[in-house]
C-alpha cells in the first residue's frame, strides 16, 4: 500500500458559472470532489489544494484579491489544511506542493480538479517525480484526454476511486460505505 494523498487542482470560482474561464461540467466535477475531500478529512489523510495565482500587472485570470481566484464553497479549504499557490497551470510549479509529498513519503496521488492544461501539466510532473497517479474522471472538468487514457493514468469514478482506498484499508476506510452520488 503506497501512502497517499488527494490533490485538488484549480477548483476556483473563475472556472464557475460567472467566471471568466466557466468550464462546463464544473459544479458536477466539484460535487464529486468534495464528496472525495470529506472522505479524506473524516479520515485524517492529506489532502491539498492548488490554488492558482497570476501576479502579472496585466493578468485577467485568476487574479490575487479577486472573486475568482477563491476556491469554489463545493470543495472548500479550511484553514490549517495544506495549500500551495501555483503561478503556472502545472500545480508543481509551486515548489510548497512536492516538499509537501515528499516530507510525508506519498507514493501515490489522486488528482481531480479544473483545467485541462492545469490537470494535464500537474499529473505529467507527477508521474516525472514518480508518483503513481490516479485521476478521478468524474471528478474533473476540462480534460478530455481522460477518456482515450493515452497518457497512461488510472482513470476512476470517485465510487471506483473510494472502493480502492478501502480496499486497501487506509487509515480505517475498510468499513467505509461508498456513497451513491447523483
């Protein structure tokens, strides 16, 4: 069993409905993640959020201070929980994220999140550090490679995804019910 860790990559109100960048497919993605989250909260597992920052003088996007840049109330960061501040789409690009990984030995990381460049980028430089990956596919918007999974990730429902982790008996999961979700 490889230690492992849930990654919430870019579920920020820009990608919402009356964001500049609305994804479709947005809400449903975040209501699964968060059924995710909750499941890795309940059970103290790390969990972390990638939230992305443009501080250029002439950014539109995800701008510090603005509305759009906080993390949408479906998948909600609580203070105290890890956090990093990506400037890029790759997630890793914030250097917090991998320390973060590595200084609690994660083998292996699940990824779901907003943005196909943003999942695309962050999952491949997982996989570079050596980090299995496994994305939830209805637990993301924005990422249409998922369903050919030609760049060779596990790609799971968040039911599928939940069922592995109790299976696997992590951190008292094993008499964990897998919600039915909508």
């Amino acid at each position: 069993m490889k230690p492992t860790a849930l990654l919430l990559v870019c579920f920020q109100n820009e990608h919402f409905p009356g964001g500049k960048l609305a994804l479709p497919g947005a809400e449903e993605a975040a209501q699964r993640a968060g059924v995710l989250l909750q499941c890795f909260r309940d059970h103290h597992q790390l969990h972390i959020h990638a939230q992305r920052e443009d501080r250029q003088k002439t950014a539109s996007l995800f701008v510090p201070g603005t509305e759009g840049i906080r993390i949408n109330d479906q998948v909600p960061h609580y203070e105290g929980e890890p956090i990093v501040y990506p400037t890029r789409e790759n997630a890793f690009s914030d250097p917090a994220l991998n320390n973060i990984l590595t200084s609690r030995s994660i083998g292996r990381l699940i990824i779901c999140g907003l943005g196909e460049q943003a999942l695309a980028q962050t999952s491949l430089a997982a996989r570079t550090l050596g980090l299995e990956v496994l994305l939830c596919r209805d637990a993301i918007a924005g990422f249409p490679l998922l369903e050919k999974d030609d760049l060779g990730f596990l790609a799971k429902t968040v039911e599928a995804t939940m069922a592995l982790l109790a299976g696997e008996q992590i951190s008292g999961l094993r008499n964990f019910q897998t919600p039915k979700l909508q």
